[in-house]
C-alpha cells in the first residue's frame, strides 16, 4: 500500500508542478519549428507570455515563463525563442534560483563550452 501510495504521489507531482528544461533539452529544442516548442513547453507547464511575429527587420520572439508569480513578474525561469524564416533559431533562458544557474554552468562545462566573464 505504502508503495502504491509513493507512485501515485510521483506521478501527481510532475504532472501538476512545471518542469525545468536541461540544458540539453534546450539545446535540443533550439532548431525544432516554432509550434513543436509550443507544445512541449507548455506540456512541461510554460506560461506563453508574449508572441511577436517577425519583420523585415527584426526577428520574431516567443516568450514563455516557468512558475510565474501572479503578483509580479518573476518566475522560477523565463525563456524566448527568436526566429526568422530560413534563419536557425536563437535561444535565451533565464533561471532566477542559483542551484538552477549552477546545473546550466556544469553541464556546459561538461560539453567544454568556454566561459566568459
């Protein structure tokens, strides 16, 4: 009973709590279509903040937040996708708690990306 207890209690907590990208998820994510990233961010419990369709001058941006604050404007993490047609996608995250920050930096220092200060 105990066991089945513990299981049920797991599967709850991720399906109702939103999810962290690893930064192997994000990298994973970066060249997927627009509405592909959509999908699996908001199935990992992204808010969509904002959509700002491209120009001829500009790229388009998709802004979505992880755990945002219904009070203010901060957020466990904030991530934007800039795109244009024919152009690769760029990628920008921003993750508010240190123990979060400090996972990103190890694994890209597992990948032997250089770190400028």
């Amino acid at each position: 009973m105990t066991r089945l207890f513990t299981i049920i209690l797991v599967i709850i907590s991720t399906v109702t709590y939103g999810q962290l990208l690893s930064l192997d998820q994000a990298i994973a994510l970066r060249p997927k279509s627009i509405a592909i990233l959509e999908e699996t961010l908001t199935t990992k419990k992204w808010s969509l903040l904002a959509v700002n369709d491209p120009t001829d001058e500009q790229r388009g941006s998709i802004d979505f937040a992880l755990e945002k604050s219904s009070f203010d404007d901060s957020a466990r993490a904030f991530l934007s996708v800039y795109y244009q047609e024919m152009l690769p996608n760029r990628m920008s995250i921003q993750n508010n708690r240190p123990g979060d920050y400090t996972l990103y930096l190890n694994r890209l220092q597992q990948l032997e990306f250089n770190l400028f200060k």
